[in-house]
C-alpha cells in the first residue's frame, strides 16, 4: 500500500516503514465504497420517511 504522509510504497502494516507514522485507513476507507453506498442510501431513505411523516403530520 501507500503511505499517506510519504507517499512511499510500503507494506501493509500499523506503521510506514519509511518515515514511522501511523498507517491506519479512516472509517471510510476501510469500509468498501458499497458498504458507504448502502450507509448513505439507509440515511436516505430515513430522511424521505421523515420528510414524508411530516408532509402527512401536516
Ligand atoms: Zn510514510
């Protein structure tokens, strides 16, 4: 993989065997653009039920 800070090509390990700074992914590059995909479709889909509760609350 790539470090982020040196940009050196390193094994995938916790820390950059170049330059020792932590190479742990962020949440959203751990989780696969599917599983991020499905998050923001479920968030969707509550925000339209709530929208819709309201319109109806209305
Ligand atoms: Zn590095």
């Amino acid at each position: 993989m790539k470090c982020p800070h040196c940009n050196a090509e390193v094994e995938e390990r916790n820390f950059c065997s170049n330059c020792s700074k932590p190479l742990k992914p962020k949440w959203y590059q751990k989780n696969s653009p599917l599983t991020i995909f499905i998050l923001f479709a479920a968030f969707a889909f509550l925000a339209i039920c709530v929208y819709f509760s309201v319109l109806m609350g209305l």
